[in-house]
C-alpha cells in the first residue's frame, strides 16, 4: 500500500512537473512558434511589428522581464526596452535603479557608495538595431530575449541574480523598412539584402549613430533620457556590423587616439572587457575576433551611442560583425591568417550563414554578461569613483594637457631651433600652468544674448545628456560681470564633467600620420566638433569658483522658453533676424497671410505690421522670440514671400538632404522633395522659387578638390531590380544634361542654393574660379594640394562675414562653421575673379590659423580663400557654400545661411 501511495505521488508529481513545464513553455514561446521561422535561418528577417508582438509576449508572461516604452519613433511606432532580471530584483527595480543613478551622479561619501556598490546590481545596456541594414543586431535582440527567458543553467540564473540588462531596441522604424523589403521576394534563394528606396531613419539614415550628443532626433532623445537621466548602465553594448575582410567580429580595446577628456579607468575598462570577449570566444572555439589596430574605432569622438558613455563614466563597447541573411563568403586573406596581438585566432576562409553571426554575438552578449555578474560590485563601485573624481577636478585648479600645448611646450623650451627631449618642472610650470590655462570652473550661458532660444536649445542637448545645468533664479555677478535672471549656469564639479567640456571647450585632435612626412589617418568620424561653438552659442568660461542664486533643473527636463505678451504699438514690431526661431514666426505669419518685411538698416530685421498683434502672438508661441514695437514709422524694406522650395534627395535617400528635411521641418518651411528625373525633365521653374542641392547631388569637379580625391555620385540601381513604383526616385545628376536643366532654372529667375560638392556647379556653370587650394608645382604651373600637405577632417574652422550682403542678415562678423575635407568629404575653397559684381564672396578665411576645434594639418593654405559666395546667372542666382551648412542639424549657428537663401528667392527690394 505505501508503495501504491508512493508510485501516485510520484504520478502526480510528474503530471505537475508536466503542467510546470508547459506553463513556462507558452510562458517564453521559442521565436519559432512566433515567427514561423528560428532566428538566424538563412532568408529569413524578422519584422518590427513581429518583434514588438515579441517583447510584448514576453513581458506579459514571463516573471524575468518588466517591458518599458521610452517612447515614440518618427514615424510613430513605440520604441521597447525590455528590462530583464531575476523576479526578486524586478521586485525591487526602483531602488536598484535609484542605486545606480546615486553612484553614477557620485555625491555621496566613499563609504556610503561602497555600500551603495555592495547592495546594487551591476545595469548592463545591450541594444540592436540601430542600423538596419546590420540585419544582425535587431535579431540577437531578439533570441537574446528568447535566451534570458528560458535559459535555466547555473550561469544565466546568477547573471539574472546579479545583473539588470536593459534590452534595447535602437531603431524600430527601420527594421521595418529593411525587413520587408528583403522578404518582399518570395523566393527565398533570391533574397538579396540590397537598398530600399530611402533612409532607414527617417531623417538621418545610417547617420542617426552621429546623433547623441545633439539628440535632434526623436529616437536618440528616447534612448539618451533612458541612458543618462534614468539608468545610468555601467555598460553599454551597442551591436553593429561588418567587420574587416578576413574576420568575424570587432572587438574592444580600439586604436589610439582616445579622448583626453575621458576618465583613464575608461580605456583600461575596456581592455578588462575585450579580453573577457576573446577568451569566450576561444573557449567556444570561435576565432576571428580583432582589436585595437586591426579595425577603424577609436575612442576619441562623442558623437554615437558607444562613444558617448565614454564621457559619462560608462564603458561603452561597440562589435561589428560579419553576417547577412543571404550566406556570404569570409574570404582568404593572407595577411588575416598570422595570428597577432590584434587578432590572436585567425579564421578560416569559408561560406558564413546567419545563424553563425547570431551565436556570435550571444557569445558576446554572455561574455559580458558574466563580466558584469562576476564584477558587480567592482563596476558600480568604478562608474562612482570616475564621478567622484570628476566632481574632485571640477572643484579645484587643473590643467588638461592637449596635444598642441604640448608640442608648442616642448619647442618653446628647445635649444638651437630642435624642440626639447624632457621638461624641467620651472618649464612645464612656465608653459603649461599659468593660470590662464586652467580648466574652467564652470560656464555661464547669458540670458540676453542675441538668439537665447537657440543657446536653450544647446542647453536642451545637454540637459538630454544628464548634464546637471542651474538656472539664476535672479541677477547676479561673477568676475566683475553682471548676469541677467534666466541665465543657465553649468558647474565642472559634477559626475559628466568630461562631456560638459568636451561641448563647451575645443577639441585638439594630434597629429595623426602612419609615419613621418606620410599620409594622415583617418579619424573614425569628426575630430572637432564643440556643439557650443557650432551652434554659435554666447558662453562664458568662469575660472574661479563661483556661486549665485542658481536652482538645479531636474535632470532631463527640457526648457520651454517663456511666451513674452505682445506690446502695444501704432509703428509695427520687429522680430529680430539674429534669433534662429524668428524664422519659426515668419513662416507661420506667411501661411497666414501676414506681409512681412526685412530692413536693411536693422540687420536683416523682419518687419511685422501694427495691424497683426493677435496673429503675431500666435506665431511667436513657444519660440522664445520677444516682438519689440517699432519706434518709429518704416518704409520700404525687402518683402518676404513664402518660397516655393524644392529639395533634391535620390533613390535610397540622402543622409545630406535627410537632415535638411529635419531643419526644414523645424523651423516651419513648406518643400517638396524632388528626384533627379524632375531637375532634367520638368520645367522647374514654373513649379519651383528655390531648389536645394545638398553636398552629394552633384559630384565635386576634379579642378576643384585636392590631390586624389574622385567626385562621384551614387549610381542607381538597376530598375529591373527595383518595383515600378520606385523608378521614378532613379537616376543621377550630373553631365551636362543636369548643368544645362539647372542652367535653364536659373536663367529663368530660379535660385539654387548649393552646399559641400554640390557648390561645384559654379564651375560648372562657367564662372570664372578655381580651387584656392593649390600650390605651384617645379614646372611653375599650380597643381592640387595633397594630403600630406593639407587635410581637415570634420572639424569646426571660423570665417570672417561679409556684412554687406542680406545673405549676412542676422549673422556675426565671424562666424564658426563646420568644415570637413577628410576621407569621405569633399569642400572646395575657392578664389574668385576681382573686380566682377556679379560674383560676390559671402565667407572668407581671412586669417592663416582658422581652426577652433578639431585637427587642421596645413590649415595656412586656406587664408585668403573664399567659402561661400553668390552669383548672378541669368535672371537667377546661385549661392553656394563649400561646407554643409545644416550639418547633421548641429550646425545652428549657420542655419541664417539657409534660410536667408530661402527668404530672399525671388524677393527683389522695393
């Protein structure tokens, strides 16, 4: 009988033990059962509609995961962090996640954050997706989700235990595009992951990794606020791909140069982690992993979701792997086969399926996730200490030592003309402490300068960094300055001091060349970029410490300027044109019938007439613009009409005229995007005032660029590839059938505004310039400068402003622009022709060192060479500017360029 007994316990354990099973089987559906399809068969992509139905099974049946929404995308969809972790911590995610945010912010004592770290769980970010045509990183998102779910091993219950991972999907909006578009050929074997017909962001493209310290784009403001002003991870992993031929994935460490700016426990982080990746791999039995010179990445610029937790005290790690859902080739490569410090575990030439790059980057995935378990304590223990040291250098005198100082130092202190082995300590004293070049204590943003509202913006930036910024609940003074109310204040005593001056001060990027008198190395991306300066912000570095009655912003929160009441007046008002956002009210005073006027007299001022003050007050609304009555009666001025603007994009969308698009919309201007086929084929004029040629519509001439540098311009793809419906987007512009149609445009009374290669059309078109850049060669004849002579990468030069041109109107004497001539770019400079009216300079390098923040080798041979200039064509005008003014919608500072363009098509003085 106790037998029997005991032979039906045991009965009904099983049948409970089977009930359990399934239960927590329909509990975490394999992608399988969802998606019809295992993640990483060949052919085969997940959709983002699938993959949010996903996230959201999961969450609603497993007691691993909380799931999250931070927000809208562009184009409306719901952007998901999962957030995975053992039941018992997801219990208590408010206090781990305040935890996190209190070391991070480090102003607590060492021993109350020791014992913050001893209670905490380490917060590990792992995001995919963010370009979509890295097909690898939204679908690891989503079997590592599968993974955390129903993975039940020792290790994956102590990651759960000791960790919180936020599951971040980067860029819904695109894996929807890319997805259907590589499924929309029902055959499977014929799937080809080629181009669809525009940006994969809406705005920005495969640039919206060159978004995060700006933040102008609506998905990187959902992703920083989670980052910087909520969770503060430790670290943050960012999934992207294609590694270099002949290897399967990049890994950390990466190549010098890393930012001064940045905390040293940053780089030694990283090499801590890069090596917790490669030993899995090679206990996995999964070579091609490279490192540090084998690939491109550096840590030096702030600009993409990996780089900018550098500046945050995170450790920011960034792979790409090689992988597509079509099998491809890893090819033999000689040179890849010898195993080095670089890349210890060459891998074998063969044929690569999806599947292969999936389980890579779960091995990744888990490499840092037992990185994480393993050294809880020690990761949160570490993001406080960076914070505190922060805070410690903020507080007192300190001296950032730059690359240029140094060289300057080491010269200065020579002998015989030959610069100094070492300095003695009366030396470094002399030449590189003196007071004046300490590090600031803080900057001071006034309240009355020219455009606050754009220098709100620049705070909004930094408030989307969790920048702790005060704001003068009253006037004050520092250093002898009085300070209206309203004025923010941003301290370096904090926790992201590297990131407050890494946007405030210049970026001085070293001499960077493969050997001495040899060609220059690329940097991955910008080399200067000091958002301040770029958005021509009025700032002041406060060197002493300093103090006032400032009240803190929440972290996050974003500053809406102040409506001001409209005054009275009999005169009219004038809205003044050095405010970006005067802009925002004058088109919208157009749209509503609304004349307005510019005075020349006034800076470019707009004009608004006595009879409007209700319609004025509506468009004024949330732009911070103050409307001041007119003190006297005005005449004449140049009337502004709303122009009839064209912008030139192509097929698979343009990243130059994406941002534009963004800058359009901004600040409230009605476009019509057009395609090549329309420049050639259409009368243009009759429909058009003004069309748009972003950098990239036209190629650059080849008398215009330096030494080796190829004008091109994307070529289409085959229409027989492409569904009928997008043909229309094909085609290119160049040849003389796009110079004679832009010709025609312009003769008939168009004006073409012309940015970065495009400005080349002014040769085109057969105006009398040439490339200032240029030397004379041994026969005496000029030739084109070459890289070892003169190379500026993406960096931010200043120019002097012609002020007699309404082009100029609202701008400063000298103006900061955004200027890049380095490996991907193309920026002319030009001389023009004396004494011709019909050819008239705008922007002007007037000085032999106009470089303000980033690395300029050869920067004396642009003194004297022209920028920007208009010219009369016909009945038209073409303005061109050898630099992309709206540069990635950062460049606030040289937006007057556009829209005074855009104003003044047509528009002739009364």
């Amino acid at each position: 009988m106790l037998r029997a007994v005991g032979q039906g316990r045991r009965r009904a354990l099983a049948v409970a033990l089977a009930a359990f099973a399934a239960v927590a089987q329909a509990a975490a559906p394999a992608p399988k059962e969802h998606f019809g399809f295992t993640i990483g068969d060949d052919y085969m992509l997940a959709n983002y509609t699938q993959t949010e139905a996903y996230f959201r099974k999961v969450a609603a049946t497993s007691d691993r995961f909380r799931l999250v929404e931070l927000g809208r995308t562009s184009e409306g969809r719901p952007q998901l962090m999962l957030i995975a972790s053992a039941p018992a911590n997801l219990a208590r995610l408010d206090e781990y996640r305040a935890i996190s945010e209190r070391l991070a912010r480090a102003r607590d004592d060492a021993a109350v954050a020791r014992g913050l770290a001893e209670q905490g769980k380490a917060v590990v970010w792992i995001d995919g997706g963010l370009h979509a045509n890295e097909t690898v990183g939204a679908h690891q998102l989503v079997e590592t989700v599968w993974q955390l779910a129903s993975r039940d091993d020792a290790e994956t219950r102590r990651i759960l235990d000791d960790t919180i991972i936020l599951l971040v999907h980067a860029n819904p909006d695109g894996q929807e595009l890319y997805s259907d578009w590589y499924m929309r050929e029902p055959v499977p074997a014929r799937r080809v992951l080629d181009k669809p017909p525009r940006l994969y962001q809406k705005y920005a493209g495969h640039d919206n990794n060159r978004d995060f310290y700006m933040a102008a784009l609506q998905e990187t403001r959902n992703l920083n606020l989670a980052m910087y002003t909520r969770w503060y991870p430790q670290i943050v992993y960012n999934h992207h791909q294609t590694s270099p031929k002949g290897t399967v994935i990049v890994i950390p460490p990466y190549r010098d140069p890393y930012n001064y700016n940045i905390d040293a426990m940053i780089p030694v982080g990283l090499e801590a982690l890069g090596s917790a990746m490669n030993l899995r791999y090679l206990q996995e039995g999964k070579p091609g992993a490279v490192s540090k010179g084998g690939s491109v990445y550096s840590t030096w610029w702030n600009g993409g979701l990996r780089t900018m937790p550098y500046f945050h005290n995170m450790l920011g790690v960034l792979t790409e792997i090689t992988g597509n859902p079509t099998p491809m080739q890893i090819p033999f490569l000689p040179e890849r086969q010898l195993p080095d410090s670089n890349l210890p575990a060459p891998v074998p030439a063969q044929t690569w399926h999806f599947r292969q790059s999936i389980d890579y980057s779960l091995t990744a995935n888990w490499a840092l996730l037992d990185y994480a378990s393993r050294n809880r304590e020690q990761l949160l223990w570490n993001i406080y200490r960076m914070g505190r040291s922060s805070i410690e250098r903020g507080s007192r005198d300190t001296w950032t030592p730059r690359p240029s100082a140094l060289t300057r130092a080491r010269t200065a202190a020579g002998k015989d003309g030959k610069p100094a082995a070492e300095l003695d300590a009366g030396q470094v004293q002399a030449l590189l402490r003196s007071p004046d070049q300490r590090d600031p204590r803080g900057y001071i943003i006034p309240a009355d300068q020219a455009d606050f509202p754009t220098a709100t913006a620049f705070v909004n930036a930094l408030q989307l960094a969790g920048v702790e910024v005060s704001r003068a609940s009253r006037p004050f003074a520092v250093a002898g300055r009085r300070y209206p109310a309203g004025s923010f204040v941003v301290r370096a005593d904090q926790a992201f001091r590297p990131h407050v001056l890494d946007m405030f001060e210049p970026q001085d990027h070293p001499h960077d060349f493969e050997y001495e008198g040899g060609p220059p190395i690329a940097p991955y991306d910008s080399a200067g970029w000091t958002l301040a300066f770029q958005m021509g912000v009025a700032f002041d570095r406060v060197l002493e410490g300093f103090d006032g009655p400032f009240e803190a912003l929440p972290a996050g929160q974003l500053q809406v300027p102040a409506d001001v009441p409209v005054p009275g007046s009999a005169n009219g008002y004038l809205l003044d044109a050095r405010a970006n956002n005067s802009v925002i009210a004058v088109n919208r005073l157009l749209k509503a019938g609304v004349p307005v006027r510019r005075l020349q007299d006034r800076d470019g001022a707009f004009f608004v007439p006595a009879a409007a003050p209700e319609a004025l007050a509506t468009a004024l609304r949330g732009t911070g613009v103050r409307a001041l009555a007119a003190d006297r009666r005005v005449t004449g001025g140049v009337p502004v009409k709303a122009p009839r603007i064209a912008l030139w994009d192509h097929y698979g969308g343009s990243m130059v005229s994406g941002w534009t698009r963004l800058v359009l919309d901004s600040f409230g201007f009605d476009y019509e995007v057009v395609y090549p086929r329309q420049i050639l084929d259409d009368d243009l004029r009759s429909r058009f005032d003004v069309l748009i040629l972003p950098s990239g519509a036209l190629p650059l001439p080849a008398e215009l660029a330096v030494e080796g540098k190829v004008g091109r311009v994307p070529a289409s793809p085959d229409p027989a590839t492409i569904p009928a419906e997008f043909h229309p987007l094909l085609g290119e512009l160049q040849g003389e059938a796009a110079v004679a149609a832009l010709r025609r445009f312009l003769q008939a009374g168009g004006h073409v505004v012309a940015t970065g290669s495009s400005s080349g059309l002014a040769l085109q078109l057969g105006l009398p310039l040439r490339s200032h850049l240029q030397s004379t060669a041994a026969d005496g004849q000029p030739r084109a400068l070459s890289q070892r002579e003169y190379y500026i990468p993406g960096s931010v030069l200043q120019v002097a402003v012609d002020k007699s041109r309404p082009l100029a109107w609202g701008l400063p004497q000298r103006l900061d622009v955004y200027f890049s001539d380095g490996r991907w770019d193309n920026a002319p400079v030009f001389d023009l022709p004396a004494g011709r009216t019909d050819i008239r300079p705008l922007l002007r390098f007037d000085t032999a060192t106009p470089l303000r923040s980033g690395w300029a080798w050869g920067q004396e041979y642009l003194q004297g060479g022209v920028l920007a200039a208009e010219a009369d064509v016909g009945a038209g005008r073409l303005t061109f500017f050898g630099t992309d003014i709206t540069f990635r919608a950062q460049a606030h500072g040289s937006f007057k360029l556009l829209f005074n363009s855009l104003l003044q098509a047509g528009a002739d003085p009364e």
